[in-house]
C-alpha cells in the first residue's frame, strides 16, 4: 500500500521538468523580479537536444535561487555557435536574464540583440524582446526589424 508520503513513481524526469516549468525567480533588492524576466516552460525544453536541455535545467536553478555566476558558468559549457535557431535564442535569453540581474546592461543588450537575431524566437517572444528595449532605457535602442 502507498501512502502519500512515498511517492516511488515521482522519478528524476519530474525533477526536470519542475524545474523547467518554475518561473524564473529573480530576486532584485526589492523582492520584486525585474521586467526582462519571463516565465519558461516544459515547451521551451521540449525540442531541445538532450544535452542543451540538461544545462539550460542546471542553468535556470541556479539562476532561481540566485547563483548567477553558476548559471553563466553552466551556459559556458554551451558552444554557441553549434545550437540550433530555436536553441541559440532561449539560451541568449537565459544569459539575457543573467545579466540583466546583475545590472550588466551593455552585455544584456547584446544577448537580447543574439536573441533576436538567433530566428529563433517565435513572434510573441520577438515582439516582448523589442518591447522590453523600449521599457528599459538601459538598453538603448533595439535594433533594425
């Protein structure tokens, strides 16, 4: 008989996927997540190859509990050039966000223009990614559609 403190069929892959479905958590002095971050989901793993989905799950719990130095690092171990589109642009995301948090602009501005720039963000991510240039001035000024 199970009882529902032992949960032997909640298995490693639920883990990744809790992870992958958590928002992501910024914490800025405030309590309060900045602008430029969005939430991802299961969707965004899902057509990722197994080793990008592996280091994109790592890198966004580090990012979530705050260990941003972890997360870049983990990103690192990424070769940028070899991903696909759609892969290329969450991963630009990913750094966007870490950059963003640490208040290094220039660099989060330029993974926002790799973002874009990637092809592969679908249309509502293209059009948040050039909203959040105009939100935030900090960024400068998006660039050429």
């Amino acid at each position: 008989m199970r009882n529902s403190t032992n949960r032997p069929w909640l298995g490693p892959a639920s883990a990744i996927v809790v992870i992958a479905a958590t928002p992501l958590a910024l914490v800025a002095q405030n309590a309060q997540p900045p602008q430029a971050v969005r939430e991802f989901s299961v969707r965004d793993v899902a057509v990722m190859s197994p080793k990008t989905s592996k280091v994109f799950n790592e890198a966004i719990a580090a990012m979530n509990s705050g260990r941003f130095a972890a997360a870049r690092k983990k990103m690192g171990e990424l070769q940028l050039d070899r991903l696909s589109p759609y892969e290329r642009g969450k991963v630009e995301l990913v750094l966007f966000n870490i950059a963003f948090a640490e208040n290094e602009f220039d660099e989060a501005r330029q993974h926002l223009f790799n973002a874009l720039e990637s092809g592969g963000l679908d249309a509502q991510e293209t059009v948040g990614a050039r909203e959040q240039f105009k939100r935030d001035a900090r960024l400068g000024t998006a660039p050429p559609e």
